[in-house]
C-alpha cells in the first residue's frame, strides 16, 4: 500500500520537479534540496489526511544522479488524537478550552508555535522573539486539518516544556494530502490519496527558497557545522567515538551547549573511585547548568538495531537495545552517590555535580514516533532520552530567534 503511494507521488510530483529543475539549472542552488535528495521520509496515515515530512539539507550545488529513498511510515489511523498533534508530539491546550481546534491553513511558513508550557519556558531562557520574521502564536489551541484539505507547513517551529526543560520540534516540511478510506476490514482497508495539489505545486516548489537566517547574521555562519554534524549522523558508518570527537571540537561545542540549553561541556572526564576498588568511569561528556551543576550526556549511534518499543498492547516496554543503554548509564548514578566522590570531582576538575540527570543520546526522531516510549521513560528516573534530530533541532530554532 505505501509503496504504491509513494509511486504515485513519485509520478505526479517528484519526476516531474526533478524535471522541470534539469531544464531550470538556475533553480538548483535555491529550491529546497530535501525534497529531491531526501535523507528520510517519514509518512503518517491518518484517517482524513496522509502527511509526508522530509528530511535533509536545505541546499545543494547539483542534482542527485541517484535517488535511494528511506521511508518509514506510521498509522495513526485508529488514534483518539488529531494527526497534527500525533506528528508534532505535543498536546496544545488553550485557555480557550481543551477541545477547540483551529483549522490548520493551506501554507504556514515560519510559524512559531509553543504550547503553554513552552511559552512560559522561553520567556524564561529570554528568547528574543523579534529577531526573524514569523508567525507566532500566544496561548494558542492546536490545529486540525481540514477533511478534503491540502495543507503544508514549511518551517514550522514547536516548542513545549516539562520538568527536563525546553522540548523542541522542528518541521522543515511536512504536506497534508487528502485521503479516503473504503473496503475496510478489522485488519485492513483500501486508500486514496489525492496527488492533484502536489502535482500543481511542482513549478512553485522548484522556485521556492527555503527560509534560512539571513546572511549577514554570525549565526548564519554556524550552519556549516550544523551541516557536517548531520552529514556525520547520516553516514552509517560512523563510530560512537567520530560524533563525540566531532562535538568536543572548539568550533562544535556550540550544538551541545545550545542543543541542551548548557553553558559549557566537559568532554572525557576521568571519574576515579574514591571510596571503592572499582574501574574508573569517563563519560562522554559533562554539561554545566546554569545552576553551577553538571548533568551526563552519553551518546549512542543515530541508527538502532531494533524497534525502540516492543510487547503487546499495555505491556510495552523498551526493546533490548534501549535498556541496555540506559543500564550502562546506572553506574553513574551510583557512583554520585558517595559524596567523597563528588568532591574529588570538584576539587580535580571544578564540575560540580549532585543528582545528575543522565541524558541519553540515540536514533533519530523517526525511531521513536508513538507515543508509547514516553510512558515508559517516565518509569525511569533521572534518564532523559533525545534523539540526535532533537539535538540538531534544538540548535537551529535558537538561529531564527
């Protein structure tokens, strides 16, 4: 079924941009290079709408001479909440009341969307809201995409906030299309989408420019890093030690300190056991609050073995993989427990650390696309999963701020 939906896309839409680009060579350098040369595709269906985000680089010099495309797809088809909220993974609740939804319109660009909880978070951090262009929204509800409707967001920024901090969602392009349902069963049913907007859209998509922070602004000049560190995440063949030693670099600090919101990181701090024979430890990193104490970050590989999630219905639970990472942090926890080791730390290193949150870095934000995985983590204390996406994430909203 997706496979042929994607054919379809690939006919009406797809082909003929890459197209229309080779006999408008002096569109390459500007349109939106993801939708050609896509690193991932995540489809969700819903039960009005199926939603296609892209992921990649914004930009390129020349058009692939290959397309090898990674689709993952998910089915919210049978989800009591809206697909809007399914994808961005935030619950929007308005004082207006909890049920009333805006319908989402036809194009949003640069759309600066917080939840409650997120507004209140970023006011606190002092974000400068008028430094870039952008629709923004205060104490707004969630949206619903209108059935029969084709919507699109185009960097689309949303941001929520618990007890770990600021939650950021970035979407660089996410199309609604329509859909339709018949011939269902309780195990399948038939699909049509509606591919005629897309195929409208083929000569103003190749003449689009992705918004990016303008030129002249320092932070502009930090996007060729960012593009590297997701050059390097996408390579499978990279080693947990190339993306530590790529971040702990001077000129990559920035996307670890602004990626969790920190004011310096402490790469590779030997920790010895004061109090105990045992093997000294050395996380992968240390990064400073602003509360003068330090947290862990232990980075894994972007690509997962296995499904994040696994176990019947009520009986979810990590797979295999997930706990294994989170038992290799738990030494951690155990060994800020003795105070002779806390203090040895600070008087060795000057990095203070009480009860550290452990934050685990692993897979992509597609690995872990239910809700199901944070219910579970919630079980966990002081352990606080991210995916690299978030990471990257993170940092370039605070470019358009």
């Amino acid at each position: 079924m997706i496979q042929d939906i994607m054919n379809g896309i690939n006919e009406h839409y797809w082909a003929p941009l890459f197209e229309y680009l080779k006999e408008h060579p002096d569109l390459i350098k500007t349109f939106p290079a993801f939708l050609i040369e896509q690193e991932q595709i995540v489809i969700y269906v819903g039960r009005t709408h199926l939603a296609i985000e892209y992921f990649g680089k914004e930009q390129t010099n020349k058009l692939p001479e290959t397309k090898n495309v990674h689709v993952i797809h998910y089915d919210y088809a049978e989800s009591k909440n809206n697909l809007f909220e399914e994808i961005v993974g935030f619950k929007f609740e308005s004082t207006i009341g909890a049920d009333f939804k805006l319908p989402l319109p036809p194009f949003s660009e640069d759309l600066v969307y917080p939840t409650n909880k997120g507004m209140d978070k970023l006011i606190e951090l002092k974000w400068n809201w008028m430094a870039q262009d952008s629709i923004m929204s205060i104490n707004g509800p969630g949206f619903f995409v209108e059935e029969g409707k084709f919507a699109r967001i185009v960097n689309g920024r949303f941001f929520d906030a618990d007890e770990n901090g600021l939650k950021t969602r970035h979407i660089k392009w996410l199309d609604f299309l329509p859909l339709k349902s018949s011939n269902e069963t309780e195990d399948s049913r038939e699909l049509e989408v509606s591919l005629h907007n897309l195929h409208a859209l083929v000569e103003f998509d190749a003449n689009y420019i992705y918004p990016l922070p303008p030129k002249d602004d320092y932070k502009f000049n930090k996007l060729p890093q960012i593009n590297r560190f997701l050059e390097l995440i996408g390579n499978y063949k990279t080693s947990e030690t190339d993306i530590t030693s790529f971040l702990e670099r001077p000129e990559n600090k920035f996307i670890l300190t602004m990626g969790t919101l920190s004011k310096e990181i402490y790469p590779q701090i030997l920790c010895e056991w004061q109090s105990e024979n045992k093997k000294s430890l050395k996380p992968d990193f240390f990064i400073l609050r602003p509360n003068g104490f330090s947290d862990i970050v232990e980075f894994k590989l972007p690509y997962l073995k296995s499904k994040t999630v696994v176990g019947r219905h009520n009986r979810e639970t990590f797979s295999a993989e997930i706990n294994s990472y989170i038992s290799q942090t738990r030494v951690y926890k155990e060994y800020f427990e003795d105070p002779n080791n806390r203090k040895w730390l600070e008087d060795k290193y000057g990095v203070r650390v009480r009860y550290p949150r452990r934050i685990l870095v692993a897979g992509r934000r597609w690995d872990f696309s239910n809700d199901d995985w944070k219910s579970i983590i919630d079980d966990f204390r002081d352990i606080e999963i991210m995916t690299f996406d978030d990471l990257a994430d993170g940092v370039v909203s605070q470019f358009y701020m």
